[in-house]
C-alpha cells in the first residue's frame, strides 16, 4: 500500500561549454528520478486522482492508453502499491508477445480490453459499456488529464519555487497534451511568480489553446508552445537527432527519451544556439520522466 518515492525531486544544473558561451545557466528538475515506473509528470498528474479514488471508496480504476503509454505505466504500478484493481482500453490490435510497457503493466496485475482507433475516441461510452454495472470502477481519462491532476503538478511548482538558491526565468518541458505545461503555468500565476512557461511540442499541428481539456488555458498569458522541434510528428526522429541525443546522455550522464524529453532538450539546445536566450538567464527544464526501456549507453 505504499511507494517508495522520491520526493522532492532534485534539480541539478546542466554544465556545457554552449550554455558557458552564450552566458546562460541551464538546470535541470529530475522528476524522471521520484520512480522507476511511476516517474515524471505521470506521478503528479496520478496522486489527487488516487486519493479521490480512495475517498470515493472505489477500488478498480480504468483508464485509457496507447500501447506504449507512460502514463499506463504509472497506473499499473501506482494502482497495485495503492491496493486497487486496474484496468486499461489499450488503442489498437492486441500485438503479442506484449512490449516491454505493456508486459510491465501486465504484471503489476492490469488487465487489458483492446479496442480499435474508431472505438477508443469515445472513452466515457466504452467506460459505460463495459463497467456500467461495477460500482467500484474509477474513470480516469488519458495521462490522467483531470483537474485533480492540475493539484499535483502545482506541488512541482511549490518544489521549484521553494529552491532558494536559484530563481528561473523560464521553464521549458515537453507537450503532449499541455496539461502539465498548463498545470505549471497556473501554479506559478497563482503564485504571482514571473517565471515564464515554455512548452515544446512533440506533436505536429497541435494548437494548445484548445487541446487541454481541464482548465481553460487562454486565460493564463505566462506561457507559450514552440512548434518547430516535434521533427515532423509524434515519436518521429531522424539521424542527426539521434546521434545528439546520444552524446547527450553520454556527456551528462542523463537518461532522455526520444518522444519527450530529448525533443525537448534538443529544442533548448539548438535555441541557445540561436540566441534566442537574454545573456545571465537562468533555464529550467522539467525531465517528464518516461525513460522506462530507453537504453543508457
Ligand atoms: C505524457 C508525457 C508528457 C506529456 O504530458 P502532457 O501533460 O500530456 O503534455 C511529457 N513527457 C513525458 C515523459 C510523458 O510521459
């Protein structure tokens, strides 16, 4: 009934010979650190949505998820230490043997229903179907986009603003959903900090103003997305990326996935070449998390 998590999560500075020349300092938040399974953005966004699971006295969650879904992941794991049954609408065709994500949700216990494309856009009429008579089941939507996810991201932000040796001037992290980068954003105005949010995208013509679902994230000026590093869609990579990506976890010993993360820092990366940074600018970046299978090198 417990996890052993590591909270809060440390933030480090990223030392490296572009940041030095272009006189900025980059760090850093390693939430990718709080769990081996349930790590990163996917942490947060869960607690409040499992203590409101708990309070309302369920005791079998279902969620929603690609078939390489961190946030699958975190449920899997998260549901088990916390006594709950956990059950997941898989998008696609059933591939066996299962990938490493699914065959680690598997046995943490989850049990999987696969629909196809055309059925899994409607998750509240096959959560109906199918668990209509289980007055024990719990819906949580995809990534566990909630507005009790948006609680447990503003505890990130408590973190970050609670570092006293460091103020930042702006916070970069990948988007998919942008209800972490909304989650953060709210957090820091409710806060009446300055610090400005800057999502990179890892999807192709996504616009965010009507992509998060839990908050009306045109009300909050404090953030904007940059849409020019998704390298032409979701999971999309090319060789020079690649080989970055690689003599950045060789140079700085951090783990980064190619989807989120790496998307991420490379965007920061080649912004920095451009200038695009004030010179004496402190960057905060958030690591999301979703290393599980990424090969260290
Ligand atoms: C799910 C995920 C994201 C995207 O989070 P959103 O809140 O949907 O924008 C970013 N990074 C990692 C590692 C993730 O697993």
């Amino acid at each position: 009934m417990s996890l052993d998590l590591h909270l809060p999560s440390p933030i480090q500075e990223i030392q490296d010979e572009l940041f030095t020349a272009k006189d900025i300092r980059v760090f850093i938040k390693r939430d990718d650190l709080i769990h081996p399974f349930v790590s990163g953005n996917k942490w947060r966004k869960l607690k409040y949505i499992l203590l409101d699971a708990q309070s309302e006295n369920k005791n079998h969650l279902v969620t929603f998820g690609g078939a390489w879904s961190n946030h699958l992941l975190a449920t899997a794991w998260a549901g088990k230490a916390f006594g709950f049954k956990v059950s997941a609408f898989v998008r696609g065709e059933e591939v066996l043997p299962l990938n490493p994500i699914l065959q680690s949700c598997q046995e943490q216990g989850m049990q999987f229903i696969f629909v196809d494309r055309t059925a899994y856009r409607n998750k509240k009429n096959l959560f109906h179907c199918f668990f209509k008579d289980d007055t024990n089941a719990y819906f949580i939507d995809e990534g566990g986009a909630s507005p009790l996810a948006m609680q447990g991201i503003a505890e990130m932000v408590d973190e970050i603003l609670s570092e006293q040796e460091h103020t930042f001037d702006s916070i970069f992290l990948a988007c998919g959903t942008g209800t972490t980068l909304c989650g953060i954003a709210l957090a820091i105005k409710n806060k009446k900090n300055v610090t400005f949010i800057e999502g990179i995208s890892v999807l192709k013509g996504i616009d965010f103003k009507n992509n998060v679902t839990t908050y009306p994230i045109s009300l909050l000026s404090n953030w904007k997305v940059h849409q020019e590093f998704h390298l032409n869609g979701y999971a999309k990579v090319n060789p020079i990326f690649l080989s970055w990506l690689k003599d950045f976890q060789i140079k700085h010993n951090i783990l980064l996935d190619p989807v989120y993360t790496g998307k991420m820092m490379y965007a920061v990366f080649q912004l920095a070449e451009q200038n695009y940074f004030k010179p004496g600018s402190k960057i905060l970046t958030i690591h999301t998390g979703g290393i599980f299978g990424q090969e260290s090198n």
